[in-house]
C-alpha cells in the first residue's frame, strides 16, 4: 500500500463544507469511519478532547462538532444539511455529548471517540487530526491501529493468535495488507483493502467460530490504496533530475507522481482535477455573487474591489485586483459553509485558486494548461506534506499559507512557461517569505486575519513566480526550505499555533467579538 501523501486525497481537496479542514473535514472522517466500524445504529456518542490542546478551545468555532455530527450521522460532508447537524442529531435521537479531559496524547488535534449502539455495541477510538483533512485513528478498543482513510478496513477479533489470511472463508480481490495486534486475552488480524469486502462475506465471517468481533468500513478518500506503481523520483533532487532528462515541467512530473500514487491514467487524471477546478471557480463565481451566514464576522467584501476600479478609487489592474476579489470571493464562500477544495487547507484555500484564476484569464491560458498548473502545485504541496505537514495547531499557519503561498507559486510559474527547476525555485522563494508566520483567528473564527494572510501569500506567490522565471537565485532549495519549517515551528510558542490565546486573538476587540458573537449563538 502506498504510504506517500497524494494530490488528490492529501493535498488539493477534501472537498468540504465548513471553515476548518484540520477540524471539520478530519472529524467528519473520523465520525464517519467509526460509525461505520461500530457497524450497528447509532444511538449515544462521547466525544473527549484534551484539555491543554486547541481543539479544547475552540472546537464549537472551528467546525469541529459540525464535522463530527455529520460523519457519526451518516452525512455527506457536501450536503446542506452539515450546516444543521446538531438538530438534526436531535431529531434522530442520537445523544452527543463533548467533553474535556486530561490525557496523555502525543499530537496537539488528539481525540477520544466513545459510540453506543443500539443492540449494545460499545466502540472505543482515539484518533488525530493532522491537518488538511488528514487524521489517522490510533487505538480501536484497546489494539493500536492505523486508519487514515485510504484503504477499506476489515478488522478481525479472535483467540487464535495465529489467524492467518489462509483460514478465512474469503477470497479477497485486489491488494491486501496485514498487521496484527495483541492484546491479554484477543489477538486482532488487521486487513487493510483495495477492494471492498460484500456484505454476505462480512455475515459468514461474522459466523465463525475463532472469530470473536468484526469491524468493517469503507475508504473516505477519492483515491483508494492498494493501485500504485513505481514513482520515477522521490527526492526534489532525483525529480530535477528526472525533469530534465526527460524534458518534462513541473505540470507534467506532478501527473507523473500522483499516476503512481492512484494507478489512475493520464485522462482520468486531467478530468478529476478538472472537476476539482470547477468547484473552486464555482466558489468564486458565489462568493462574488454574496454570500450570507449568521455565525461570521466579516459582511461580503469580494464586490468592494470592482466597484472601487469602477469608480475610479483604485487604479484599474485586472491581474493584482482580480487576484484580491478572488481570494477573498473563496473566503466568503467558505465562511458561509458553501462548497469549497482545501487547497491545502481550508484555511488557505483562497490562495492557490484564486491567483490561478486571475493569472490564467490574465495569459488566456487553456483548460489543460491551468489543470497542469494545478498538478505542478500538487506536487510541491506532496512534498511539504512529507515534511511538516498543514497542522497550524502543531506549526502555525507557515504551514497553511504558507504551503499555499509555495503551491501557487510553483503554479503560476508553470503557467508562464518554466522548467520544473524554475517553479520549485518560485516555491522555495514564497515558503521562504513566510517562515514563521502565526496562526491567530479572531474569535476563533477562520476570517481575520486569514482572509488577509489568503491575500498576502497570493501576492508573494505572484512576486516570486515573477523572480523565478526572470531568473532571480532562490538560493535555499525547496527541500532545505521545508525542512526549516519544521525547525521554526519548535521554536513557536504554543499560544500563536491556532489556540487563540496569542496575537491578534487576544487583543480587546478580539475578545469583544467573541463575547458578542456567543451571546448572538446563544
């Protein structure tokens, strides 16, 4: 099974509603896959987080009981009905309950799932939210675990400790992978699946003997494990390389890389980016258009930069004033719990998508071209996520902005026409630029000062896409650049990692809007 992050289920998407990716869309696919390995109707549900941790904090916020409602629910996370999850919760009768504990965890976005169910099931989980939608469940029932989402599960509880594949009445199709985990007094054969296991299989397993319990549930990511091949390159270094022996750009290796990851060919690559294009130019196309949520802070702004050109407040310049109206049309849309991409994060999804609309109506680029631009940033946001990775709660929003910022460079250097060489050196220049940027949302919202971090990072994506292709010397390789992010982010403070207890968070407005925005909720 294939270990490395992939564009399309780590880096540009999930595709979501809500305003967090690391809160909502994680605890979506948390809920959802242990609903469906609780495998019987849901009836009560706890939900603990760690008392020093963000989530703590901030959880209502952030879109962390909308998220979870919707995956323990059976939701979609694109239905309208996310926005309703806590009544529609009631309407079924199902009970839950958040609470904050003291526990032992080793990543800042740790959670601890307890579900009932109504022929008397009982399942335990704790789970971690690594940012940009990514989590993986760490403990099911007392047995270590990994499940992220990329593969169907099948988990088997028996007495034999040596339960082997063989003895199984099933006859699995596709890649299977095995682990095991032990217990006192039951050993657990762990299956992780490229192929989904039919329900009549799952009711004779259920049957036998050494067979004690069975969990089943299905991938929640677009691209299924178990379909990879041979990647070309691993390193930026051996992808230069690769590049340039066989005369490729950066458009063209990230099709290459994610072709490996998926098994998916050429076509089908072109036309599921294409359809992720069309949603972020549909949230712009909304977002321009207005957009209204009770539970914001900011009023629609997106209009504000036409009609300034318009009369004449501003100079007229398509390419800067576009970007600005774009960047902030997909804040908006994501504020108002329209459909949005990640892109990496929800957090920092205005500014790849926005500049590249901008950019690419600005050059007249074609349909395939802007759908190259986006693999090229797909695949620098694939190599960031092998480093720190798009948590802001464990490395602040360098790791959202400024991932995105790195991403759109690369991709609007792709779109003027430059070597791979030259759109990995247009990223390293925007990562570097952000280094140590802090994750501070006001009122624990993900609008202030996120719409103007969005804005900022699309601007020096621009500018550094500019240098690259004139020829400006990054200097810092890409690979260097990153892994100094990680460094930066130890020596951050915990209070500027998406806590909101430092900078603009805890100014006195700040604290005044958060007052007036819960006396408003309640």
């Amino acid at each position: 099974m294939a270990q490395l992050p992939g564009i399309f289920n780590d880096v540009i998407g999930p595709i979501m509603r809500g305003p967090s990716s690391s809160h909502t869309a994680a605890s979506w696919r948390i809920g959802k896959i242990c609903r469906e390995l609780l495998g019987e109707t849901l009836t009560k549900a706890l939900i603990v987080f760690e008392a020093d941790s963000p989530w703590a904090a901030n959880y209502q916020e952030q879109g962390t009981v909308m998220g979870m409602n919707g995956g323990l629910l059976g939701l979609d996370i694109v239905d309208e009905a996310m926005k309703n999850t806590e009544t529609i919760a009631e309407n079924k009768g199902v009970h839950i309950q958040y609470s904050i504990e003291t526990f032992a965890s080793k990543h800042p976005n740790t959670v601890k799932v307890k579900l009932w169910g109504a022929d008397g099931k009982v399942l335990y989980a704790t789970a971690v939210s690594s940012g940009g939608g990514a989590f993986e469940i760490l403990e099911l029932n007392g047995f270590d675990v990994s499940i992220s989402g990329g593969s169907h599960e099948l988990l088997i509880f028996s007495s034999n400790d040596q339960l082997s594949l063989d003895q199984l009445p099933i006859q699995f199709s596709g890649q299977v992978a095995v682990s095991r985990s032990n217990s006192e007094d039951s050993h657990l054969l762990h299956l992780k699946l490229s192929e989904k296991v039919p329900d009549e299989s799952l009711e004779g397993l259920k049957s036998q003997v050494f067979v004690n319990g069975i969990n089943y549930s299905q991938a929640v990511l677009p691209v299924v494990s178990g379909y990879d091949k041979p990647m070309p390159f691993k390193t930026l270094d051996s992808l230069i390389e690769f590049s340039e022996k066989e005369n490729l750009d950066l458009g063209n290796l990230g099709m290459k890389y994610e072709q490996s990851m998926s098994g998916l060919s050429d076509p089908e690559l072109m036309e599921q980016m294409a359809s992720i294009i069309t949603i972020i130019d549909d949230s712009i196309f909304k977002g321009l258009k207005g957009t209204n949520y009770s539970d914001r802070i900011l009023h629609q702004q997106s209009h504000l930069i036409k009609d300034a050109e318009t009369a004449a407040k501003i100079p007229s310049s398509g390419l800067i004033n576009n970007t600005l109206a774009n960047v902030t049309a997909i804040m908006e849309a994501k504020s108002a719990m329209e459909l949005i991409v990640a892109n990496p994060t929800a957090g920092s999804c205005g500014t790849v998508g926005g500049l590249v609309k901008a950019v690419s109506e600005e050059i007249g680029a074609n349909k395939q071209a802007v759908v190259k631009a986006y693999f090229a940033a797909g695949l620098v946001g694939a190599y960031f996520a092998m480093g720190p990775g798009f948590s802001a709660e464990a490395h602040g929003c360098q790791v959202e902005c400024g991932a995105a910022s790195g991403m759109a460079a690369a991709a609007v250097a792709q779109l003027y026409g430059g070597s791979a060489r030259t759109a990995l050196a247009a990223a390293s220049m925007a990562i570097q630029n952000m280094l140590g940027l802090i994750c501070d949302p006001v009122a624990d919202r993900v609008e202030v000062p996120c719409l103007g971090k969005n804005i900022s990072a699309a601007m020096n994506a621009l500018s550094s896409a500019t240098m690259a292709c004139s020829g400006y010397d990054a200097v810092i390789p890409l690979d260097e650049v990153i892994e100094t992010v990680s460094r930066v982010s130890q020596d951050m403070p915990n209070c500027v990692k998406c806590s909101g207890t430092g900078g603009l968070a805890i100014t006195e407005t700040a604290i005044q809007l958060k007052k007036s925005l819960e006396n408003k909720e309640n």
